[in-house]
C-alpha cells in the first residue's frame, strides 16, 4: 500500500498539480531553510519572504511603535503579490510566511503591545478584508512549532545585527498569538515539533517530515 500511494503521489507531481503550501512560524524557527528543503526534495517552487530588500525592517526593531504600520502594511502589500502570483501558477508553490500570519500574529501582537494605534489597526483591516475577498485558500499550512529559548538560539546563531534587539518578551507575544490561531486554524493543517528536530543538518530529522508530508497530501489528493 505504501509503494502504491508513493506512486500516485509521484505521479501528481509529474502533472504539475497546482498547490498552494505555506510554511508558517515565528521568526527563527527555520521556516526559510524548511521551504528550500521541501522544494528540493518534492521538485516544489518556492516563494520566499523578502527580508533583505525590506525598506522598514531596520528601523522597525529600533523603534517598533514608530515603524509598525510603515512595515507590516508593507509585508501586506508584499504578501497579497505573492499570493496573486501564486493563484496564476500551475506549479505546486511553497511560501516562506503566509498572507494571513502577517495579520493573525505580527499586528495582533503589535496592536496588544500597543505598538499599533487602533487607527492604524482599522486601516490595515480594511486593506486586508479587500485582499482576502480576492485570494482563495490555501491548501496546506504546515506549522513549525519552536519554543522562545529555541528561537532565541537560533536567531543568536544566524547573527543577523537587526534582530539582535528583539525582546523576550516580544517572541512570547508572537508565540502565543501563532497557538491562538492554531488552535482556531480549520483548514488543512501540519503542525512539526521543531525543538526536537535538526533537519537541515540530520537527513532522519528531515525524512520525518518528508513522511508527514507525504501523509497529508495524500490526503489532499482523496476527494
């Protein structure tokens, strides 16, 4: 059974089925080496977040009140031309960060901080709600789940100078704002115990979660 469920899975790749998968998690947890791996292995695309380009990012993590809605209506505007890109392609795409994340946990947290005005907030709702009406779903959201002390050593060990001021207490925000929608999450869901695994470097870490997602898109694929 599992030799012929390989196969039909095979042979939906070679038809190019189109899919949209999202890689979601909080910054560090490896969302961006998880997509390259996955593309790797399935033959996917992947859609990366742009960090390096991003105009507001810098001063954000110096000033986060000051750049909040500078930057997250950015990442919107970002994210909804992925997606637009994403909705006109046949290929399986895989996005590094997700539409709906950059609302459901960065301007949660940022609006509960009050680090985002409640103006602020209902304008970048508006412009969301108006983007969502025009998106469709996406099929799969994979979830990397990481505790505050594992993203900490990994954001540490990458070294990038602009997160070296993100607080505890900020990723904890993040956290909790990502289980809060989780838990209320009703579409199709892979939620991976990251703390445990090192897959970019242990190929059985990362053969773990080829199988789960091998798992859920036969799923996808029962209709």
């Amino acid at each position: 059974m599992a030799k012929l469920q390989k196969h039909l899975l095979n042979l939906c790749f070679d038809w190019k089925l189109e899919m949209h998968i999202g890689v979601a998690g909080n910054i560090g947890c490896g969302k961006t080496t998880l997509t390259r791996m996955l593309c790797g292995h399935y033959g996917w695309t992947p859609k990366y977040e742009s960090v390096t380009y991003n105009p507001y990012l810098e001063d954000y993590y110096k000033d986060i009140p000051r750049w909040s809605y500078n930057l997250e209506t950015y990442f919107l505007a970002q994210r909804f031309k992925d997606v637009l890109e994403i909705s006109k392609s046949d290929e399986v795409i895989v996005q590094d960060r997700t539409l709906l994340e950059g609302v459901r946990i960065f301007v949660e947290n940022n609006r509960e901080q009050r680090n985002l005005s409640e103006r602020d907030y209902d304008t970048y709702m508006q412009l969301f709600n108006l983007m969502m009406s025009m998106v469709r779903p996406i099929d799969l959201l994979i979830y990397l789940r990481s505790s505050v002390p594992h993203l900490v050593s990994r954001i540490q060990k990458r070294g990038r100078e602009y997160e070296q001021s993100i607080t505890l207490e900020y990723l904890q925000g993040l956290n909790d704002h990502y289980e809060e929608w989780i838990r209320a999450y009703d579409g199709r869901l892979l939620i991976i115990e990251g703390d445990n695994l090192d897959f970019e470097n242990v190929p059985e870490d990362f053969a773990r979660i080829t199988d789960l997602v091998d798992s859920e898109l036969y799923g996808l694929f029962e209709r």
